[in-house]
C-alpha cells in the first residue's frame, strides 16, 4: 500500500484512559436503554396496553414461546438447557431473581440485553488503537435501526443475545490476533461456543467468522505458531459435538497449546499438519448440513415439499415462502424517507471498505456485513448484524473526512469535531425511524388487554387433552395466555401440510366439514406427536387416502371418532383479514396434482369514505359501489353488478341490501374494509362467524369473543 494513501487511511493512535472508557461504554449503555424506553413512555398512554399494573407481555410471537417455556420452568418443569430452551431459562431466572412478574420480565428484559453490544465494540475499538472511534460507533449502533427493530421492549427472542455473543466471539479474537495471545483467542473460542450453544442458526455464522479468521492468518500471520494455535480453538468450538465435550477439548488443547509453544522447535508447520489432518477428517466425519442447510433453506426455499402414503405422493406448500421475516424489511428498508437510509448504508459501506484497507483486523468483522447484505434475499431477520459494521464504517469515514481537512483546515475547531457532528446526525436519522417504527409496533400486537382477559377466562375450562385449531401466527402467544402448548400449528412448525387443512377449516363454505375435519384433526393429533411425526397429515396418509378422507368431512353429520377425548376449539382473529389471501393459496391447494385449484373470487380494498342512507356511494380505495344500481366500478370504469352488500358492525350484521339476484358476486363492509367476493368465499367459515356472527349452532358453540377474537367450541357428535 502506498505511504502516502496509508498516512490518510490509518490513524495515528487514540489515548484514552482505562477508567474513562468504562465510564463512557455505560453512558452508551444507558442511552441505548433509554432510547427503547421511549416506546414504553409512549405505550404508557395506551390503555389496551395494560392490564392492570401489568404490561401486555406479548408484543412478537417467538415471545410467547420462551415466555411459555419460563412459566414451565417456574412451575418445576424440567426443560433441557439447550438452544431452544434457554432463552426460557433466562428468562424464568430473571424473574425469580429479581422478583418480576413474568409479564414484567417479558416486556423490560430485550431493553436491558441490546446495549450490551457496546462492550464488544469498544474493544475492537481499542484493539485497533482506535478507542474513541469504538465509542462513537457504539453509540449509532446501540440505536441503530435494524437492530431496533429487533429488541425494543417486549421483542422477547434470542436476537439482542445472539449479536452480543457473535461480537464478544469477534472482539475476542480480533484482541487475541492483535496482541498474538492464545489466551485472548481462547475466550473467543468460548464465546463462540456459547453462542453455538444459544442459538439453533449458529452454525453457519460461526462458520462464516472462523473461515474469515483463517482467510486473515493465511493473508498476514501464517507462520505465527500462537495464532495458529489459536485458530484451531476456534475450530474445536464450532466443532458439530456436545457443548460439554467441545468445552473439555478446548480447555485440554489450551493448555496444551500453551505448554508447547515454550518449545522453539515446534514451529507453525506442526500446527498446520494439524489443520491438515483436522480437515481431512471433517471430510469424511462432517455433513455440510450441519452448517449450511438453515442457510438453504432461507436463501433458496423449495416452492413446495412433498410426504407420501399408501403409494401416493403428497406435494404442500414451503410455509417459509409465506413467513414475513424471510421476505420483509432487508438492509435497504427502513422508517426515514427511503433515499435517506440507502445513502447511509450506501455511505458506511463505502468507509467499511476502506477501513479494511487501513485496518486489516477489522477483516474479522466481515461476516456480519455479509449476513446483513443477505438480508435482500433471506430477509428481516439479517439486516440487523449489519448495524456494528456500518457504525463503524459511517463513523471511520467522519474521522477520514477529519483528518483530509485538517491538512488545510488545521486550526479549525469545526474539523476537529466534525466526526461528533456527523454522529449526532446518524443519531438523529435513527431516532427518527424509532419514532416513526414504534406507533407500528405498539398498535401490531395481537392480543390486547381485552384478548387477554378473555383467554385467562378460557384457559380455566382448558386442558392438555384439549386442541385449538387456528392459523400458525397465534401458536406461541396462545401458549403463553392460556398456559397450554396444545395449538395445531404454531409459529416455529408452520403446521407444514397441516396448515392446508386448518386453511380449509377456516374457509371452507360447508360448515359440516369445518366441523368434522377439525375434530378429526384433533383427534389424531396426539398419536401423531407421540409416534415422533411432527404433523399429523403425514401421519393419517398411511392409513388412509387424503383425498378420500377430506371428500368424508362434508357428510351432513357429525362424524363418530371412538375414543374421542378433550373439546376442540377454533379460535378467529380479525388480523386474519389481512392475509386471508395467503389462506386461500394454502385452502385452495391441490395436495396431489401439486397445483392450485380454481380459488374463489376474492378482493379487499380500505374504504374511504363509509356508507350513508344519504349517500348513494360506498367508496373504496379501488373500487366504488353505487347503490342506486348495485353496480361495482373499478378503477378501470369496469362495472360489475352486486348480489348482496352486507354492513358488518361489532362483529355482527348491522343491515343488508339486495340488489341483482342473479349475480354471483357480493359486497361486504367490515372493519374499516370492502371486502370484493363471490358466493363460496362470503360463505366461509371465517367470513360469516367472524365478521357477521352467522354459524350453525348445531356444529359450533361460541364461548368468548372480544371486538379482535372470537373462540368457538366444535361440538361432540352426542351434542
């Protein structure tokens, strides 16, 4: 690298003392708190968000999960201490500790995790001679926006632990490659453990990080035996192997480690005839799955999968092609005017860039830029790790731009703060999108205070034996409220090819089969989970012909299931309106042919301006009906004549009108929408006992409802 170029890039070295870096990483500490508790001041001022004293604990669905697995642990279940669990684990011993109620515990604990990520980037910081550069990048992003958007309070899931672990493993590693101490890289080799052992993705992020501290070695210190050593701890810890065993052989090659490179015969050649030997190995004893196939999976989800019975081929729909962390907000998407956050990703990566160039170390750091680019394609969940990296980069560019114009503009006070300028700025750019984040985040839950009331209600008359059938994005918060994991589907599972006959439960226009197929559903479901098979359809083909057992559902009668035991319960959810059409492509799916069947004429549009006795229009944002005609007009002038407008209110029928008896297609205005459909989807199950109150009292007995919920009781067929 030219001198010259080199002198602009790579800083002189940062004085700061020890004392005052602890000081400032807990003023960071403290911002990154309370810039998530502006969301609790704002949810403070609304009612529905409380119950009683006690906040509403379930602002996502993985939430409901952990918090489940918590109350489990509190009441002396014993869950396993591994990935799955342990985010219970912590949570049920923050509670216990701190005397918290589980609600409380829920909603405070993601606030007081994320900022934590501070401590590891003040230490690349300092490792890079660049401490104050740590510390203003730890600022941006304590409050960064994609990493906001996955640890504000009561965004209870593994997130805010799983970035701090993966920068505790970096910052360890790069200190122990800065100062060539074994004993440094050792507690990255642990920290990585840790985080293999905390999280079911680890495997290929530790991958990721390991092949980036290989690619350094090999480009600057291949010949350096305490690296090298070293390397290979970071082997060992993303080894596929128990936690304990991989802790044991860690510990045991680090002492090992230590007492032979007192030896100045054993040189780096013996270290990398063990790498050698280590990757010849893997080859014959190391799936790549074990690494990769989670990373499949989200970068390249099939269309559809496929389980066979009695020799016929069954084809369903790949739920990750529908779940919105996979395709939602990327790297490129935030709650600022659009262009302003693509400059700044677009700005911080152009100085990571360069700071690679001027700081080799900071190589190590690449794997978390890489995950966050993957965010384009495998979606919201990964844009977040890209938050510390293009912190550092934006901040790195301020000091650049510092050190350029101090060359003419020496005595300048205004260039000498340039770079607590611009960090006040990227500050206000990212209070803004929390600003702008947080009225969505507050008013998306799916269960309120309400909702909450009426599910403690009915988990009393509940019990193991008992089944709810609804769609999966309710699983995990219903395992919360009620206590009871007993969901068909939930939102770890999907349902796989289960959720096709739960889509057809909802919407199907014949209330016998909604009936009889969630019985029949329900019934089986226990042998399926107790025979090992993690959906029950899978299960049922190998006695029986799917096709021919969905066609017995529509009898008009109650199907008669020996041994029937336990109630079942539909629960319905307005929320499911917003993405009913994702219900029909999986109601609407040919199990055999692999293909969609013809699906019913559906549309939805906001209404824009109500219905009135004194106003012949009822407006929609893409379609208006005149009710002088019963005529529909399109945006295109398209018209289309109406059967029926029904006016919903409260969940029920408020008034109907008639209009063209031979039209197949009908009007319905609910919840603030114009709902476009023929004859099959208004009758739907869902359409017509959510929104209008309309069931058959002879199958269906409602047992609760708020003004957002509905749950009814399928009756027995003695009933």
């Amino acid at each position: 690298m030219d001198n010259t170029f080199k002198r602009y890039i790579h800083f002189p070295p940062q004085q700061f003392s020890l004392t005052k870096l602890f000081i400032y990483i807990f003023i960071i500490y403290l911002f990154g708190v309370l810039i998530r508790l502006i969301l609790f001041y704002q949810a403070g001022q609304i009612g529905p968000l409380w119950n009683g004293s006690d906040p509403i604990a379930i602002w996502t669905p993985d939430a409901g999960r952990y918090g489940f697995y918590a109350k489990e642990i509190l009441a002396g279940v014993e869950l396993p201490f591994r990935d799955d669990y342990l985010l219970g684990h912590l949570i049920a011993f923050v509670s216990g500790v701190f005397h918290l109620s589980l609600d409380w515990t829920m909603v405070l604990l993601p606030i007081f995790i994320a900022p934590l990520i501070a401590i590891p980037m003040v230490m690349i910081g300092t490792s890079i001679r660049q401490p104050v550069l740590g510390l203003l990048s730890a600022l941006v992003a304590v409050s960064g926006t994609f990493f906001y958007m996955r640890t504000y309070i009561g965004y209870m899931d593994t997130d805010g632990v799983n970035l701090f672990l993966i920068m505790m493993g970096i910052a360890w590693i790069i200190k122990g490659f800065e100062h060539k101490s074994l004993f440094y890289t050792f507690l990255g080799a642990l920290a990585l453990l840790l985080f293999g052992w905390w999280y079911h993705s680890a495997p290929i992020i530790n991958l990721l990080i390991v092949l980036t501290a290989l690619v350094y070695l090999f480009l600057y210190h291949r010949k350096n035996k305490t690296m090298l050593g070293g390397f290979i701890l970071l082997v060992l810890a993303i080894a596929p192997a128990a936690v304990l065993v991989k802790l044991v052989i860690i510990v045991l090659f680090y002492i090992f480690f230590s007492v032979l490179n007192r030896y100045e015969k054993v040189d780096h050649r013996f270290y990398w005839i063990l790498l050698s030997i280590g990757f010849v190995a893997a080859l014959f004893l190391v799936h790549p799955d074990q690494y990769i196939h989670r990373a499949v999976a989200y970068l390249t989800p099939a269309n559809e999968k496929v389980f066979s019975g009695k020799g016929i081929t069954y084809h369903y729909l790949n739920d990750l092609k529908f779940v919105s962390e996979v395709g939602g907000v990327d790297l490129w998407t935030a709650y600022a005017p659009l262009f302003i956050s693509v400059i700044y990703v677009l700005i911080a990566t152009g100085g990571y860039l360069i700071m690679l160039a001027a700081y080799p170390l900071m190589l190590l750091t690449l794997p978390l830029m890489i995950l966050g680019y993957m965010s384009t394609w495998a979606g919201l969940r990964f844009a977040m790790y890209a938050t510390p990296v293009l912190a550092f980069g934006f901040v790195y560019l301020l000091f650049l731009f510092k050190n350029i114009l101090l060359k003419r503009y020496e005595r300048s006070r205004y260039v000498h703060r340039l770079p607590y300028y611009g960090t006040t700025l990227v500050l206000l750019l990212m209070i803004y999108n929390i600003f702008a984040f947080n009225t969505s985040a507050a008013m998306g839950l799916q269960f309120y205070s309400w909702d909450k009331a009426l599910l403690k209600s009915f988990s009393k008359n509940l019990s193991k034996k008992d089944t709810i059938v609804t769609w999966w994005d309710y699983g995990w918060p219903l395992w919360y409220y009620t206590g009871y994991n007993n969901t068909l589907t939930d939102n770890g599972s999907h349902g796989g090819p289960d959720s096709h006959l739960v889509a057809q439960i909802l919407l199907s226009d014949d209330p016998y089969f909604t009936a009889n197929a969630a019985r029949y559903i329900s019934h089986y479901r226990p042998p399926s989970n107790s025979a090992g098979a993690g959906f029950t359809l899978p299960k049922l083909a190998k006695d029986h012909n799917l096709t021919k057992l969905f066609k017995s559902f529509h009898q008009q009668k109650k199907i008669s299931l020996p041994g029937e035991e336990g109630n079942v319960y539909i629960i319905l959810h307005q929320n499911m309106l917003s993405y009913i059409g994702i219900l029909m492509k999986y109601a609407y799916w040919d199990f055999r042919r692999g293909e969609y069947k013809a699906m019913p004429l559906y549309d939805v549009t906001p209404v824009t301006r109500p219905f009135s006795h004194n106003y012949s229009l009822l407006e929609g944002y893409s379609y208006i009906l005149d009710s002088s005609d019963g005529m529909v007009v399109d945006a295109n002038g398209n018209k289309t004549p109406v059967n029926t407008l029904m006016i919903a209110q409260n969940n029920t029928r408020k008034e109907s009108f008639s209009f063209h008896n031979s039209s197949n297609m009908n009007l319905l205005d609910a919840k603030g929408l114009l709902l476009w459909m023929n004859k099959k989807a208004y009758n739907a199950f869902y359409i017509q006992a959510m929104l209008l109150d309309v069931y058959d009292h002879k199958l269906f007995e409602k047992v609760g409802e708020t003004g957002r919920m509905k749950i009814f009781r399928v009756k027995r067929a003695k009933e």
